[in-house]
C-alpha cells in the first residue's frame, strides 16, 4: 500500500489545502510544459506544485498528482467558446474545485493502491512513458481500479493507458490500451502479478509503441 503521509488521514490532508488553489498561472505552466507536465500535491510544503512527470518518484509518500496536462486538455473544450475565446476565470474555477472536492477520496484511493501499481507507474518511466494525468478511480463491476495515463517521452502524440485493479493486482485482468492523436490504436489484457510482472508489461508497450512508429514512419 502507499499511504502518502503515514499516519495522515484523508481529511486531515485536505484541511492541510484547504487555503491552497490550483491558479490561472499554474494551469498556463501546465499547458506550457505540454504533455507531461502535472499539478502535484506536494505534503512536505503543502502546496500545490506544477512539474513534470520525469521529477516525479513514482514511489514518492509526499507527492501525489491531483491534475495533469491530460486533464487539462480535455477540460479546455468545455470553457472555449466557438470562436477560440477561453473563458479563464471559470477553467480555474472548475479544476480547483474538482481537485478540492475530490482530495480525501484521492487520498484514500491512493492509501490502498497496490504497490505492484507503483511498481508497474517506475517501469513505465523507465520505458520512456511519463504519467500525464491524474490516476482515474472508479468501480467496476464491484471491484476498485485505477487508470493511469502516460504520454510517449519523444512521441507524445502517442498516449498509453492502463486500466487495473488497484488494490490487489491478482483480482483481476488489466487492459492497455493505446492511442495516437487520441485515436485508438491497439490494445490488449494482461495480468500483472508481481513485480516481475510489471516489468514484462512495461517492456510490452514500449515494444508494440515503437512498431506501430515503424509502420506509419513516412
């Protein structure tokens, strides 16, 4: 498990935000670092942080992402009107509300996520593959799983994103899928296991990512 502050509840950790805003100049850093780039959570200072994947320790108990350039990019569309006018005040307004309102249950989520998901988050980073946006929670099928999104290091036109169980890895399959300019690609199941597991999973991505980039390479 990866409890982000040991000892800390959820409610305690959103008292600790509760002066804190995600601002307009953050989201405008966000949308510069492109893909990449998130808002953290940051337990040691607590603030909020904006950074990049690649500083990111995925096994880190004082960090955590609460919103990514993923996130923002879908929620763009909402607060741009037709003519290409953004309405800034009310994007800001939604995302730190969104990140508020859903902090003790992301504090929660996180605390009974599988270390396997923490393991499987490095090799993906070492693969070449950064963590792009919030992890996505949710219940299926009476069973608890996270989503993570990752954007391709040099190709971040292609995105990865592997759906898994997030308490216990051994409960049930986990599916990648991927995309290339938000189309989908390929796909497949898997189990990840172990840690060895995650390994093989992570090496499987990058392998079938780097040949669909040989067979559409003009």
């Amino acid at each position: 498990m990866n409890n982000p502050v040991p000892n800390a509840t959820a409610a305690a950790v959103s008292d600790w935000f509760m002066s804190r805003e995600i601002t307009g100049r953050m989201l405008r850093t966000l949308d510069r670092i492109g893909p990449g780039g998130l808002i953290v959570a940051d337990l040691l200072e607590r603030e909020f942080r904006v950074i990049h994947a690649r500083t990111l320790a995925p096994a880190t108990h004082t960090r955590f992402i609460v919103f990514g350039y993923d996130d923002l990019a879908h929620t763009l569309p909402a607060f741009t009107s037709g003519d290409g006018e953004l309405d800034q005040e009310g994007l800001v307004a939604a995302v730190d509300c969104t990140v508020w309102e859903g902090m003790d249950q992301r504090v929660e989520d996180i605390a009974h996520t599988s270390h396997v998901i923490t393991c499987l988050r490095e090799h993906m980073q070492a693969r070449g593959f950064d963590l792009n946006g919030a992890p996505e929670y949710r219940d299926v099928a009476g069973r608890r799983t996270v989503t993570d999104f990752y954007a391709h290091r040099t190709h971040p036109h292609l995105a990865v994103n592997i759906k898994a169980p997030s308490a216990d890895t051994r409960a049930g399959y986990s599916v990648v899928r991927l995309y290339d300019h938000n189309r989908h690609v390929t796909g497949w199941p898997c189990k990840v296991l172990n840690q060895v597991a995650a390994a093989r999973a992570a090496h499987r991505v990058r392998t079938e990512a780097d040949a669909y980039l040989r067979r559409t390479r003009t």
